[in-house]
C-alpha cells in the first residue's frame, strides 16, 4: 500500500518517465500513500522533470497533501565516514 520513491529526481526524467510518473502520482492520489525523498527542493523539480505543465500536475498532488520533513546539517554518511577515520 506505500510506495517509496527515494532520492526522485536524482536525474532529469525523459519523456517516457515523465509518463510513467505522472500515471503512478495520478493513480495513487487520494487513495494511497508516497514517501518522497530528494535532495532537491522543490522549486528545482520543475527543471528536473522536463515540463512545465506535468511537473504543476505532479506537485499538485503531492505538495498540497504533504507532510514535510526537511533535514538540515551535514550529511550522516560524511559524519561515519569522518568518524571513521
């Protein structure tokens, strides 16, 4: 019942993603949770989606109805491997 997209948009989407996306997002709306993680906020979706009109559609569904956490500090990863040393 819950998809997890994690690190979305790590690389721009091509057309054919875009569609596949936008299906997934569309289908589950309402009815069925999604966890998003990214890297990027969400201003910068927009260029990594590609287009203009199915990234508004996108974050309509999924903005409006989310609940954000945003992390701040430095990367986990970077403080282990520091520590590590």
């Amino acid at each position: 019942q819950l998809l997890i997209l994690d690190d979305l948009f790590l690389v721009p989407l091509d057309a054919r993603e875009r569609a596949h996306l936008t299906e997934i997002i569309e289908d589950r709306h309402g009815r069925k949770s999604i966890i998003v993680t990214s890297q990027l906020p969400e201003l910068d979706w927009y260029d990594a989606i590609g287009d203009t009109t199915v990234a508004d559609a996108i974050l309509d569904c999924i903005v409006h109805t989310a609940h954000r956490i945003t992390l701040t500090g430095e990367s986990v990863r970077k403080l282990k491997a520091f520590k590590g040393r």
